[in-house]
C-alpha cells in the first residue's frame, strides 16, 4: 500500500454537540493510480475505447493491451501490464459513459461475425436430413469460440476457467440450435423456396415484374377501399368441407404500428412487390416533373406569364372566365370563347384570352374527360367552350346562384386543371395502362350530374384493369392493395393541407426549424447521405457543382451534366417536412372539381378562415425558411445527393463492363427496373456523360430523372412514396410526425439496408456463400451508417450548438472521446426509434423516454402556450404584475410562435440574449426596458460586438 501524506488543517468550530458531528455519506474520490480504481500513467481515453472494443468482441482485449504494454517496456511483467490495462479500462467506463456504451456496443456486434464463420465451414448441405449433422459441427466450432472468449473475459485463472466452461457451453448450444432452427439451410429448404417465390403471380408482367405479386392478405385501408358490412367473405364463393388447400402459402397483412412507420413504398414493396412499388415510385417523380412544366408555362415569358397578368389586373377577365362552364344551367350566365371575346374591352385583354383558350385546348386534348374511343380504336377529340373553375368556398344563396368573387383565381384553377391532366399522363404512362380504360373510368357519372372519378382515380382503377388483364388469376388481395397503396400516395397524399392537424404541424415547424442553426445542421446531409450511397470520389465531383449551384442556382442549371432542384419539381420542401399547400385540397379532394359546376363543389366544405390560415402559414414559412438559410442548405443537400448519384451511375455505365453494370444494378436508383430498362436507363446515363443533358430525348431524361428521384428518395422525405400511409390518410394526425419525418426516412433506412439485408443473408443461410456475402453487407453497412450518420453527423450537430450563444456547449466538450461518443448514440438512437428517444432529454427537463420526452412538438406547443396563458391569468389575480406574471407565456411565444420564434433564434445567434424573456433573468431585450438603449452581446455569440441599435 502506498503511503498516504494528508497535510491538511482543518479548523472547524462549528458549535454543534460532539454527537451531530458525523461523517456519514461522505464520498472522497481519491485517485490513488495503481489499481481498478484508478488509471495509469499512460492512460488514453481512445486507447481504452480501442480496447473495450475488442474485449467486448473477442474477450482478450486487456490481455492483448497488456502484451503491447509488456513489449513497449512499461511494465515489467505481464500480471502488472494487465492490471494497468484493467485500471485504463474501468476508469475509462467510469468517466466516459457513453463512449464506453458505443466501444461495448460496437464490439459485441462485431463479435456476432465470429460464431458465423462457424456456418460459413459447414458449407452446403444437400438434405433436410444432412441439416442435423451440420447444427452439430457448428456446435462443436461455437463452443472452442465461446470457451476462448469466456477464457479471455477472466481476469484470474478460476475466473478464465469458470468463463471458458459457460462460454463454451452457451457458444455450442445457441450456435448448434439457432443454426438448426433458423441459420443453415439445406438445399432442399431452398428449392422449397424458389418454388414458394415461383408460385407468386403476374411474373414476367409490366406491374409483377420478375417476381411477380406478393401472396399477402388485404391491408387495412380507407373504407372506400375496404368492406364496410359486419361481415368480411374474403372472396368465399361457397362452402366445401372437402374443399383443397391451396399450395402457396398467404403472408398475413401489416399491422398498425408498421404503417405507422414505414413508408408507403414499403408498403407496396411487402403488400404487391418491388416493381409495383418501383413503378409507383417513378410515376410520382414524372408527375412532379409534369407540374414543374405546367408552373413554368403559367409563369415564364414564353409561355402564359402575360396573360396571368391581364387576367389578375382586369376583373373583366375573371368574369368571362367564370362563365365558360358548359355546366350552367343558366343560359345568360353560361358564354362561349367567341362572347368572351366580344366581352372584353381590349387588345390586350383579347390576345390573352386566345392564349389562354389554345392552353387550355391543348390540354383538354390530352384529358381522358373529353376523348372516345372508335371503333377502330381511333381516339377522337372535340374542343369544347370551357375554363377551368374552382369556388372559393360554399356557397346559399337563393337560385343556387354564384358571385364571380366566389370563385378562386381563374389562373390558379388552370394550374390546378393542368396538374390533373399531367398527373394522369405521366401515372398512365408509366404503369404502362390502356388510355381506353383511363376514359372509361374517367366518364363514370356521378352525383349532381357530375362524373364519378377523378383523374388520377380514373388512372388507379385502370391499372387495376391492367393488372387482371395481364394476369387473369391474380388475387383479390392483391388488386386492393393496388388501391388501396395508389390512393394513398397519389389522393390522400395530396389532401388535407387546411386541415387543423397539416396547418399546425406547419407552424410548429416553422416555428422551430426556420433558423439558421438548423441551416447549419443540414449542411451535414450534403455530406453523409451522398457519401453512403454514392462513394467519396462522386461526392467530391459533386462539389464544385454544388457550390455554383448554392450561390448561382439558375448558372448551375444550365450545366451539361447538373440536375437542378426545380426541375425536378421539389421547391417548398422544408427540413425533412413534406408540405401540402392549401390549393392541393381544392384540387385533390374536389373529385374533377376542376371541371364540375357550382353544385359539385358544396362537399368541399373548407372555411373561409381556416384556409387563409393555411395560406398564411405557407406564406410566413416561405420567408422565415428563406431568409434562415434553410430553404438554401435544403436545396444544396438535395441537389448534392442527386447529382453524386448521377456522377456514380455515369461512371458505372460508361465503364461498359459487366460488373460495373452489376454494381449499376445494386445502386438505390436502378431498383426495380426490369433488364430492358436498366439497360436503357445505363445507356442515358453514358449518353448523359458524353454529349450532355441536352443530347437526350424525352424518354432518356425520364429514365435520368426518375433514377435521380429514386436515389434521392431513399434518403430524403421529399415525396409520398418515401413517408408512411398513416400520415397521408391521417391529415389531422400529421402533427405526430411533426420534425420526425427526416428520421422516419432514416429509421426506413436502416431497415432496408441492414436490416432486411440481415433477414435476407438468414433466408439463404449463412452457411451458402450467398447468405454469407449478405451478411457482410449488413454489417458493411452498418459500420458505414455509424461511421456518416452517428459519429460525423452527430458529432456535427452537437458542435453546431455551440455556434448558439445562449447555450453552454463550448466546443472543447464536443471534440472528445466522451463527447463524440455521446453525439453519436444520441444520433444513433433518434435515428433507430424515428425520433422518439433522445438521450439528451434531461437537458430539456424530461427524462430520457418518458412520455413528456415523445409528446409531439406541435401538442408541446399547444401545451405550453395554454399553460402560460392560464399562468398569467393566475398570477394577475394573486396580484403580479404583468412582467411577473406572463414569463412562462413569454418564454412558450418566443419557442413556439412562428415569426417570434424566428426573430428570437436570430436575436440569440447574434447576440446571445433572448427575445422575450431570458433563463437568467426572466426578462428580454423587448421586454426589458434596460436593454432599450444597448443590447449586450456575449463574446462568444456569432457577431460579437455588433450594435444593432
């Protein structure tokens, strides 16, 4: 025992009783240096990180930490080195929690690599019979790996001895039985199968593709869809006891907390199959580009920008627009193109009217609506005197009569129209349906002399026609999970943007991530998600890009080989949240009512009020995101992972051989495809890479876009396929995921790449060469996400914070072992539970997934806004003043309230101080009449020292 020299004086007269003087509960932590207790002289936090790692992985970490030590001559013997190694590593769990959790962590899922080598050496087995014999010889390999590494997790000889008996015992028996059970697979088992998968319908078909349909139940869906009786046949035609069992085998439907969280695409992929799912996918991404192209001819000077114009400036234009209805019953309201052109007092005024008439024609040319079928299956098409109109609102008055104020602005209702057209071509073309079908289905009657089906409706059912067509004996399941997953993605998607739930879940958000420190954490994702999927060397090719394109986006576009964002029809999506404008519920909820009359538009039922709120919201979150940085990071991250996956795919498909192709094949943008496809999608890319954008036809640009958006959508909420169906059938409950719907891309990720590939790698069995190369992946990309989306985003996040100055995070705290290890669980974990655990909720007052930790930020709001409102009222009535008494409301305005809470963030970045009211002393910069005449800046704020007075 060392000797201990305590000089201490301690003069204490403290006047208290002999007996109360007790040293109980006194903690003294001394660092004596020499045992478990302590550390040794060479201590390195990453050193003992290292080697908890490969303790936690093979069990002789200390031991081989201890043999460095003993050769590098800082101990004499052995027992010393390891003893200094035993200290290092305790002391290095007791003082860096976390880093220790993600070392042990770590380290036991590398350690799960080794029991499988035992697999990979029993080989192939031919029989179910022979299956038994194999378990047994993994059982003989697990259990000389579990002895060795309970040996190596001892630190005496009893210990070791003791440890390599339970770890043999355990390593034979889980590796023996979960091998027989679930790991090994015979050749039988796989035939068994393939034979299973060869059952699947539709294969070789344009919607099954090479698997053809998933033998899955109907799913849940909207009672449109669904049965609504309290009985359910299933499709039961009769009763036969003797009735035989069908040989495939029929996978139950997804649950409630599946759809909850995965995407719809995941839904179609489990629910139908990858080529489904692939194609609806695809029509989405071309439908976007579609309205891109009908906003760009609504506003461009080539296009109808001056008659938009006229028509907004000249309330005679919206009035003879108004009344080319057919639909009017009323033959003195209803006019023809050639009265509205006798109507109008101006030159002006008659050229846009003709413009607008030839657009309009044009796409009534193209609208199922107005075309039949011959017959001799020629299409014919006859121009009627019509404009598209939308209502403001409900309408009761007497003659069911309108006013022209009643109607929405004549230019957005041929926005709106268009959309639809453009939605139903590009869907049509894609799942490849017969137009014949899209315009039965598209003249169906419906109520109040109406049709019964939208356009995209018209599209849905037709594709079912397609699917029976193709396949005559697919399942009834499977023709309603078409439904019942294309309505969610293409009509529910689309609906609910006034919706009190939407409008909230906007503002909160606004509230809350319009600033520029999320600006800065979004840069990361123009560096993780790029890297991951697309390699460093295309994301380093995408970075001059990239930065042109962030200062000049209208120079970028033009790049030969650069896909900008608005072309592809992203614009107003913002961090992660998938906007849904107001107008879109006039247009998908409608049901056509771009081209019904007065009666069919009274079921739209929004109020005046609620959907300028909606407006508003849109409007205050287009400049708080603007002018934050947000809008401008978002875009850059888009556009980053987009053109790195163009790069990648352009230097894949240029190399021309075959297994750069294969490796074309596996990226995120080329699944799905069928062989003719991904040929033909390889060859736009080398054409692309060559002669540039510009070189390539309609068709070859699509195929360039829709691996752009693919690529894109795996990473990023920027479109219905890639968020749940629980959120596009939910309007109201899209506060649930308000600021969660990044991590829900993310949480979708990880199962995909990892998970399903682990699932995958089981399915073949890890004792095939294939199960055991789909392992390898699983855990390649798991080392890959920890190492992009854990340590360098988490690590980036945290240290992002102590740009705010209001905020005790200075940087030396982050740039540590303890520090990076903390910012990556804490990523990790959010990533993993879709946001719903945060390690870092006591920083917040709530413990760590607690109920008041997942409680939805927008409920939050509402929450502390009520509270602090119901706070003042009380404290004025105890007597308080309003200053007093208002804190808490202040504090809740200033976090929650879109516009204040942008103004604050803002405040806090440049000076430190808050808006409001401040944790120190309860008073802010407006509300403190000090600081009306200085506003005090703190040194470490981002413009230290600037007067803003």
């Amino acid at each position: 025992m060392a000797d201990l020299d305590f000089d201490l004086d301690l003069d204490l007269d403290l006047d208290l009783p002999e007996e109360d003087l007790q040293l109980d509960g006194l903690d003294l932590d001394l660092d004596l240096g020499n045992d478990r207790g302590g550390k040794s002289e060479e201590y390195s936090a990453l050193r003992s990180g290292v080697v908890d790692f490969v303790e936690s992985a093979t069990g002789w970490g200390t031991e081989l930490d201890a043999l460095a030590r003993r050769l590098g001559g800082s101990a004499d013997t052995f027992a010393e080195a390891h003893r200094q190694s035993l200290a290092d590593v305790s002391y290095f769990e007791e003082d860096n929690k976390y880093a220790n959790y993600l070392s042990t962590g770590a380290g036991f899922a590398a350690g799960f690599l080794i029991p499988s080598l035992a697999f990979a050496k029993v080989g192939k087995v031919a029989t179910n019979a022979e299956k038994a014999g194999a378990a047994w010889r993994a059982a003989g390999m697990g259990a000389v790996e579990g002895a060795v590494y309970g040996a190596g997790a001892g630190d005496t000889l009893e210990e070791r001895a003791m440890g390599a008996a339970l770890g043999g015992t355990l390593g034979g028996a889980l590796t023996g039985g979960l091998g027989y059970k679930f790991l090994i697979k015979s050749d039988e088992e796989l035939a068994e199968a393939a034979k299973e998968l060869g059952r699947q319908k539709g294969q070789g078909s344009h919607l099954g593709g090479e698997e053809g349909f998933k033998n899955v139940d109907q799913a849940q869906g909207p009672a449109s869809v669904n049965k609504t009786s309290g009985q359910d046949s299933r499709g039961i035609s009769g009763i036969d006891n003797e009735a035989v069992e069908l040989e495939d085998e029929v996978v139950g439907a997804a649950g409630t907390i599946w759809n909850l969280g995965r995407s719809t695409k995941a839904f179609m992929e489990r629910h139908i199959g990858g080529r489904f799912a692939k194609l609806a996918e695809d029509a989405e991404t071309m439908s976007r580009r579609g309205r891109f192209a009908v906003d760009k001819a609504l506003s461009s000077d080539e296009g109808l920008a001056l008659a938009a114009k006229v028509v907004k400036s000249s309330p005679k234009m919206k009035d003879v627009l108004v009344r080319l209805n057919p639909e009017l019953t009323d033959d003195a309201s209803r006019m023809t193109w050639d009265d509205a052109l006798r109507a109008v007092d101006t030159n002006e005024e008659r050229k846009a009217l003709l413009d607008l008439k030839k657009y309009v024609n044009d796409m009534q040319r193209n609208d199922p609506r107005n075309l039949k079928v011959g017959a001799d299956g020629e299409l014919t098409y006859t121009a009627t005197d019509y404009f598209p109109v939308q209502m403001e609102r409900k309408i009761a008055r007497q003659g069911n009569k309108a006013r022209v104020d009643d109607y929405i602005d004549p230019i957005e209702s041929l926005r709106m129209y268009a959309y639809d057209v453009q939605d139903a071509i590009e869907m049509g073309n894609r799942f490849g349906v017969a137009t014949a079908d899209v315009i039965k289905h598209a003249n169906v009657p419906g109520g109040n002399g109406g049709l019964k089906n939208s356009l995209v409706e018209s599209v849905i059912l037709a594709v079912k026609d397609k699917a029976k067509r193709d396949t005559p004996d697919i399942r009834d399941s499977t023709l309603a999970n078409m439904e019942i997953g294309l309505r969610a993605q293409f009509v529910a998607a689309r609906k609910g943007g006034n919706s009190v739930g939407s409008i909230v879940r906007r503002a909160t958000s606004t509230a809350l991530l319009a600033n520029p420190f999320n600006a800065m954490l979004n840069v990361v994702e123009g560096i993780t998600a790029p890297i991951y999927q697309n390699g460093f060397m295309a994301w380093m090719e995408t970075v001059p890009e990239a930065i042109v394109s962030t200062l000049s986006p209208k120079t970028a576009a033009k790049g030969a080989r650069w896909i900008d964002d608005a072309s592809t029809g992203h614009g107003g999506q913002w961090m992660g949240e998938l906007t849904s404008k107001g107008m879109d519920e006039l247009k998908e909820a409608g049901k056509q009512a771009a081209q019904k009359g007065i009666d069919d538009m009274k079921f739209l039922g929004i109020v005046p009020e609620q959907k300028a709120l909606s407006e508003g919201v849109d409007a205050l979150g287009r400049v708080a995101y603007k002018y934050s940085g947000v809008d401008t990071v978002n875009r850059m991250g888009r556009e980053m992972l987009g053109n790195s996956a163009i790069k990648r795919g352009m230097k894949l498909a240029a190399a021309g051989d075959e297994k750069s192709y294969a490796k074309l094949l596996k990226h995120d943008g080329m699944r799905g495809l069928t062989e003719t496809e991904a040929r033909a999608t390889a060859a736009a890319l080398r054409k692309m890479k060559k002669e540039g954008k510009e070189s390539l036809s309609k068709l070859e640009f699509d195929y360039i876009h829709n691996f752009y958006g693919a690529s894109l959508n795996k990473w990023q909420p920027v479109s219905a396929s890639a968020l749940p169906r629980a959120f596009h059938e939910n309007p109201n409950g899209r506060m649930f995921y308000s600021m969660l719907s990044y991590m829900n891309r993310q949480m979708n990720s990880i199962v995909d790449d990892i998970g399903r590939k682990a699932s995958d790698a089981q399915k073949a069995g890890l004792n095939t060469p294939e199960g055991q190369k789909l392992m390898k992946e699983a855990y390649a990309n798991g080392a890959k996400y920890m190492a992009l989306f854990g340590v360098l985003a988490g690590t980036w996040n945290t240290a992002r914070m102590g740009l705010d100055p209001s905020k005790d995070k200075p940087f030396t705290e982050v740039f540590t072992p303890e520090g990076m290890a903390e910012a990556t669980i804490n990523d990790l974990a959010s990533n993993m539970t879709m946001g719903l655990l945060n390690i870092r909720s006591p920083e917040y007052g709530k413990k760590v997934g607690s109920i008041e930790s997942i409680i939805p930020a927008p409920l939050s709001a509402a929450g502390n806004l009520a509270s602090g409102a119901l706070s003042m009222a009380g404290g004025m009535l105890e007597g308080e003043g309003v200053g007093e008494a208002s804190e808490q409301l202040r504090r809740a305005v200033q976090t929650y309230v879109p516009g204040v809470s942008n103004v604050d963030r803002m405040f806090r970045a440049a000076t430190g101080n808050r808006l409001l009211t401040d944790e120190g002393t309860g008073v802010g910069y407006v509300t403190d009449p000090l600081k009306a005449v200085g506003i005090k800046t703190r040194p470490q704020g981002l413009f230290e020292g600037l007067d803003l007075n």
